[in-house]
C-alpha cells in the first residue's frame, strides 16, 4: 500500500480535524472510511507535488465501507444532517457520506431511504489502491489513489456534465499531476519506455500510465463502461472542452489515458 505523511503540514489541520472526528465514529461502528472528491485530489496533488488546486472545494467527501445501511446509521448517529440523506455538518464543515460495498445492487448502485438512486461504481475499485495517510493530531486515513480519483471522476462528469463542470476540471488536475513532483521521477525511474513511446513529452506519458494504472483496477467485464464513455468522439469533445484550459491539449490527454486504459 502507498502512503503519505501530511502530518506536519499545517494547512490540513482543519481537514484533519474533520476526518479525525468522523474517523472515531468510524471505529465505534467498525467500518472503514476513505477519503475521495475533492479534499483526496488536495491531499495527493497540493500536498505532494506542492500546486494549489485548479478548483477551490468547501466540503470533504466520505466513502464508507458498510455491510449493511445499520452501518451508515451509525456512523452518522451524532452528525447533524444538512440536506436530504448523505449530507451532514462536522465542525461546521459540510461532508458527504457515500456507502458502498455489500448493499450495492448488481448494478453497483445504493438506494438511500428517501429513494434517491446513487452509482457507486468505482469506489470498491478505489479501495482496492487507496493510499494511507498520516495527517495532523494523529489523524490516519486512506485516500482514494490518483488513479482511481480518475475513474470515479470520469464517471461522477458523465452523470452530471449537463449541469456541471467541476469533474472535468479536476479531472484535468489528476491527469496532469502524474508528471509533476515525485510523480515525474516516478515516471522517468519506472516507465521509461511509456515516456519514449510518448515521444518523450512526459504529460502524455503520465497520462497514460494513469490509464494503465486505472484499467488495473477494473475488472475485465466492467472495463467496456469506460471504454465507450472514452472512445465516444463527441462525448470525448465535451469532456475536453469542460476541461478548460485548450480543449486540443485536453483531447490529446484523454487520447493518451484511453491508450492505457485499452
């Protein structure tokens, strides 16, 4: 498993103290929780390469491993809710609890109680390569990899890139950072032969490893979701432009992701 130590940077601790309390409501119920959206995407990017985020977030996203919703009851006994079922207040701050694991249907989606339909598809994925990290207070927890940030954004863009662009904008962020920092030497000391394939243009080549990497942790029947979503011309188009930045730069990122995912 990879990890990460944040514990003495200062700028997590309002994040940390967050996580911290959920986390101890997380051990009283005896499930796991990970950190994924946003604040994941902060932790592994602008805290390890050391780059602000393209897209500021005010809230923290929770998935929880659960056996059963008595699960997700109890951990969010003590958490004032905000709006609807998955949204609650801790310390003032807004977090999102997604369960996922065995009340998925076989469609990989959770019913909540007031019938609002959520796909989880990609959050046991994302388990399988999440990264340990240590926090401020003391504060462990596992944040979803970059690569498996890439497949929950990919598919959280396809359900609502009609009324938003936010998942393609980080999106965006997670791709290009697999050529910054220590992922750049990462790049050059273990892929060197993706980097010469790419014509030694290391945002292409990073961009691809993430495809691979990502592709490794679907199975093989589910890999064909985000194939059609990546080899589909206008839906790449759109993606690519809700992007920003150029959209002939976000295409040929998007054309190197699906190069390793295929």
């Amino acid at each position: 498993m990879k990890t990460f130590d944040g514990s003495t940077k200062a700028e997590l601790e309002p994040v940390a103290a967050v996580l911290g309390e959920i986390k101890r409501q997380a051990d009283l119920a005896h499930v796991e929780i990970m950190v994924v959206g946003a604040t994941a995407r902060d932790i592994l990017i602008r805290q390890v390469i050391g780059t602000a985020p393209e897209r500021a977030t005010a809230d923290i996203d929770v998935a929880v491993a659960v056996s059963s919703w008595a699960d997700v009851d109890e951990l969010t006994y003590n958490m004032d809710p905000i709006d609807g079922v998955h949204k609650f207040r801790v310390r003032g701050t807004e977090v999102d609890i997604i369960p996922f694991g065995a009340i998925e249907s076989d469609q990989r989606t959770i019913t909540w109680s007031n019938d609002f339909k959520m796909d989880v598809f990609g959050f046991r994925e994302a388990w399988a390569d999440r990264v340990h990290v240590w926090l401020p207070f003391d504060t462990e927890v596992e944040v979803a990899s970059l690569p498996a940030q890439s497949l929950l954004k990919i598919f959280a863009w396809r359900d609502r890139r009609h009324d938003d662009t936010r998942d393609a904008i980080d999106l965006r962020s997670i791709i290009r950072a697999y050529h910054q920092g220590p992922y750049f030497d990462e790049l050059y000391q273990n892929f060197g032969a993706l980097v010469e394939k790419n014509d030694f243009i290391p945002e292409y080549a990073a961009a691809e490893r993430m495809g691979r990497e990502a592709c490794q942790l679907v199975a093989a029947d589910d890999r064909g979701h985000i194939l059609g979503l990546l080899e589909d011309e206008h839906l790449v188009e759109r993606l690519s432009d809700d992007m920003q930045g150029m959209s002939a730069e976000n295409a040929a990122l998007i054309a190197a992701y699906a190069r390793g995912f295929g």
